[in-house]
C-alpha cells in the first residue's frame, strides 16, 4: 500500500501563490492517477483536480487557469502550484492515489492534510 504526505501548506495574502507536495513511499506512483481534495471549513471534501499516470490533468471550474497539477515520477511525488489564491480557497488540502491510473473515484491511499490559510 502506498503512503501519502502532503506538504507546503500555510498562510498567505490574496493573490499569493503555494505549492503543496505529495510524496508518497512504500510503491512507486508512477502507473497511479493522483487527485487533490480540500475540505472548506465547515464543508465536506470536494475534488480540486487529478492527473494521470499518464499526465493529463483536470480541474474543477473554480481553479482552472490558478491552478496547476504535475507529477514527478523521479522523486515518487506530486505536486499542486496554486497561483492567484483569494479566501475561498482556504481549505486543508489533501491528495489522494488511485491505482486505475486513469481516473480517482475509489482511491486506495489518501493523505493526512496540509493546511492553506489564505487571509489578509
């Protein structure tokens, strides 16, 4: 089974940027389609985006064009670039890895959580 850690999160300033890593140990994420969850406060968990084993990418509408999903099969992690913040996205992010590779509707392995504050 794999094990995810999520990294990178904190507080910034509307219109800043964060990037959150995944990385992940016990299997090799390379034939795994990899998904980022957050949980809003006092919501449930919603779908960011995902990508591929082999590297496409989707997201939901409210972070097309901010956000950037990637993966680096080298170092086993994943990476979310999150540009253009505003407090909406303030959430604890998670990631998440599926081992059909090509989508992430029953993931196997979810991470703990990072915390990303956006606030002035």
């Amino acid at each position: 089974q794999v094990q995810l850690v999520e990294s990178g999160g904190g507080v910034v300033q509307p219109g800043g940027s964060l990037r959150l890593s995944c990385a992940a140990s016990g299997r090799s994420l390379s034939s795994y389609a990899m998904g980022w969850f957050r949980r809003p406060p006092g919501k449930e968990r919603e779908f960011v985006g995902a990508i591929t084993w082999t590297g496409f990418t989707t997201y939901r509408d409210s972070v097309k064009g901010r956000f950037t999903i990637s993966r680096d099969n080298a170092k086993n992690t994943v990476y979310l670039q999150m540009n253009s913040l505003n407090p909406e996205d303030t959430a604890v992010y998670y990631c998440a890895a599926d081992s059909s590779g090509v989508r992430v509707r029953n993931p196997g392995s979810w991470g703990p959580g990072t915390q990303v504050t956006v606030s002035s």
